[in-house]
C-alpha cells in the first residue's frame, strides 16, 4: 500500500476546493517562526487534533519534561 493513500482524505477544504483529497500537516514553529517539527495527518483530520500529537512525539524524541 502507498504510504500517500494513509494520508490522502476527502475533508473540510480552507480553499472551497471540493471533491480534492487533501493532507494536513501538524507544523512546530519556534518564537522566531522557524520550523521545528512537523506531522503529517489525513485529510480528514481537525486541525485542532494535530497539536497534542506532534507536541507529545518531540517530547519522547527530545526527552523533553514538563
């Protein structure tokens, strides 16, 4: 199986693009904006469900506590 088939959802699309799977990506920036880590999720995922996973991964690969 296409690992690109795991991410690619029919889901609420910003742009009004209808009937277009879409990807949605968990992005980490720093207080300057630059990028720290991303996820990638399925299309249909809510944008507010990307944070918790991508914080809780950094935190096991960095070794980050509270």
């Amino acid at each position: 199986m296409c690992h690109g088939r795991r991410y690619k959802k029919f889901g609420y699309s910003k742009d009004n693009k209808v009937n277009q799977v879409q990807v949605v990506m968990g992005l980490l920036i720093d207080d300057h904006g630059i990028p720290v880590s991303y996820e990638l999720f399925p299309g249909n995922t809510n944008d507010f469900k990307t944070f918790e996973p991508v914080l809780r991964r950094m935190r096991d690969e960095y070794g980050i506590k509270n």
